[in-house]
C-alpha cells in the first residue's frame, strides 16, 4: 500500500501560510495606521500633546471649505492627464510600434521607441519636476523655443499664472505616465493571436479597422489594469505637484494629497488633514469596487 502524501491543494493549511507575510504587511502597513487616521480625523490635534475629540466637526469644515472643493475639481483633470490620455493614446502608439514599425523597420527600432516612452517612469520625480519647471521657466526652454520660432506673443509664465498652470502640470503628468500604458500594452499584444490580425485582413479590414475591432477587444484585461492602476494614482498624485508648483497659484493645482499636507505640516491642523486622508482613501476604495465589479461583470458575460 503506497503511503499517502500529504494534501498541498488551494484549501490546505500550507497553503495559507504562503499568504500570511502579506496579510501581516497589510496590517501593518494599511490597516492599522489607516484605522488610527480615521481615529485621528475626529480630534483636534496639532501633533504634540493629547488630541481633543470633536467627532464629525473636522468633516463639517472640509465641506465648506473651497480649497477642498477646489482640489476634487482638480482631481477629475489629474484623472483625464494620468489615466484616460495615457491609456487611449498609450494603445495606439502600442499598436502602431507593434503592428506597423516593428514588421517594417524592424523590433530593435520598437524597442528603442518603447524604451524612450517609458524612460519617464524611472526618473526620479524631484529630477523630472525641476527639468520641467526650468522649462517652464518665464525665461525657460519653451518659452525661449516660441520666441526662436516667432511665437513669441505666445510665450506665457506656463506655472505662475492660474489660467494655464494646471494644463501645464496636465502636461508633465501625461508624459510621466504615458510609457507605462505603452509597455503594458505592448506586452498584451505579444499574447493576441497573430491569425486573428491575418484573418481580418484578408477580409479586406485596413490598419485601424483592425485595431478596432482585435486589438481593442483583446486588450481589455490590460485595459482595465490600467484604467484602475493610472486612477488611483491619480486620485494619490503628491509629488509632481509638490516640486512643480506647490498647489498653486491660487490653488489652481490643488489636490486632496497636497491639500492634506499643506495642514499637517504647515497649519499643523493634523486632525483636519486626516480627514481630508480619510476621505481620499474612500473614494479610492468606492473606486476599486467599481472598476472590480465591472470587470467581473465583464467577465461573467464573456466580454
């Protein structure tokens, strides 16, 4: 009688072992201190001394506040510059690199352009922000390049003024993250079928009938991952804000990240900024939901 081996299956107690240090780090890491900024949302506190509970007080301020109001706004634009431009024009440039100037020019031409489309994502922000501030400069590189080009009367202080600050911001954030769509993306193609491609041609279905019809369709798991993924970075988005303009002028690139910041460190309200935290983590969260619950929706029906 052959001795029977122990079970390793999805339902073993090994098996949640393997599971144990990220259920521990996310205790530690998320759990916990977002529990204790909740906590901290419902006090008076100035980071020193015992913190006061005032309950719902620190919400009913952030409601009439129109810095608060004015950084959600700039978040829905921070959402189209970091996640809807990247991704849509992130696909296309994926497939034209794929379909069009690899099979022509070859795939190390490809990979050179991919590789410089995502360059941006490992640069350090700090580093990236200061080259687009020195170009952005009232005296920078863009405006010396309109006045070369006699645009000059289109010369602008890109970052002091309000009316164009927050495009500007716009602007370096769709660079950043623009090669991060292109290489998941390109990655995605690798997997789609190349008979599908040479069927739909020999249907007679020119360049962008097939990228309508296969590669969008194929590409929606990647699609999906990078719609969730770029939101919420947008929705989190500190650091380009913080070396470029600081949230202003005038609030002009205001966002909940910066807004929560700006009175923990400066106004050293730190009960009211965490409860601009805590309202920024459950938007992410609601967020998270609904994009799960439509891909599994998606997937249910085949789509």
């Amino acid at each position: 009688m052959r001795p029977t081996r122990p079970r390793s299956g999805a339902g073993s107690p090994s098996t949640y072992l393997y599971l144990l240090p990220g259920l521990i780090g996310f205790v530690v890491i998320v759990l916990v201190p977002a529990i204790m900024n909740a906590c901290i949302s419902l006090t008076t506190w100035k980071g020193v001394g015992m913190p006061h509970f005032v309950g719902m007080q620190n919400y009913l301020k952030l409601v009439q506040d129109s810095a608060f109001w004015a950084s959600l706004k700039n978040t829905a634009f921070f959402v189209i510059a970091m996640a809807v431009i990247p991704t849509a024009f992130g696909l296309f440039l994926a497939a034209v690199l794929f379909d069009y100037i690899s099979s022509r020019f070859g795939a190390a031409v490809s990979s050179f352009f991919r590789a410089g489309f995502y360059l941006p994502q490992i640069l350090p922000i700090s580093a990236a922000g200061i080259l687009w501030a020195w170009m952005f400069n009232p005296t920078g590189a863009l405006n010396a390049l309109l006045k070369a080009v006699g645009l000059g009367a289109l010369a602008q202080n890109w970052l002091g003024d309000p009316a164009f600050a927050l495009g500007a911001v716009m602007m370096v954030m769709v660079w950043l993250q623009l090669g991060y769509a292109l290489v998941v993306f390109m990655a995605g193609l690798g997997r789609v079928d190349p008979s599908l491609y040479e069927a739909a041609e020999l249907d007679g279905a020119g360049w962008m009938q097939r990228f309508w019809y296969v590669t969008i369709p194929m590409l929606k798991p990647e699609i999906f991952v990078i719609g969730l993924t770029t939101t919420i970075s947008a929705l989190k988005v500190f650091a380009p804000v913080f070396v470029l303009t600081a949230g202003g002028p005038d609030d002009a690139t205001m966002v909940p990240s910066y807004f929560a910041y700006y009175h923990f460190f400066s106004t050293f309200r730190v009960g009211y900024g965490a409860a601009m935290t805590t309202v920024q983590m459950l938007m992410t969260v609601v967020l998270s939901i609904v994009f799960l619950r439509v891909q599994a929706r998606n997937s249910e029906h085949g789509e």
